[in-house]
C-alpha cells in the first residue's frame, strides 16, 4: 500500500481547485450562450408575430 502524505493531500487539493475553476469557467460560458441563445429567440417570436398580424 501507498502511504498518503501531507503532499499528497495538499496536491489533490490543488488539483480539485483548478478542476473547480474551469467548470466555474465552463458554466458562465453556458450561462453566457443561453442568454445570447434566449434574447435570439425573443427577436425571432416578436419576427413572427409581427409576420402574422401582416397576414390577419
């Protein structure tokens, strides 16, 4: 068996930290594109209303 050190330890925690930090990273990016993605949908709604009432 391995021995766990205080190295280890602090090592995995580092390493969790920087894993924490690119999925924090990751997910304003997705927070970021579904915003983008709901104001498109918001302009192409208003598009098609607009549409209809011109064909009523």
């Amino acid at each position: 068996m391995s021995k766990v050190t205080l190295d280890n330890i602090f090592q995995a925690i580092l390493e969790v930290s920087e894993d924490v930090k690119e999925l924090k990273t990751r997910m304003g990016n997705v927070e970021n594109r579904q915003a983008k993605l709901e104001s498109d949908l918001q302009r192409v709604e208003l598009s098609i209303k607009k549409e209809l009432r011109k064909v009523h």
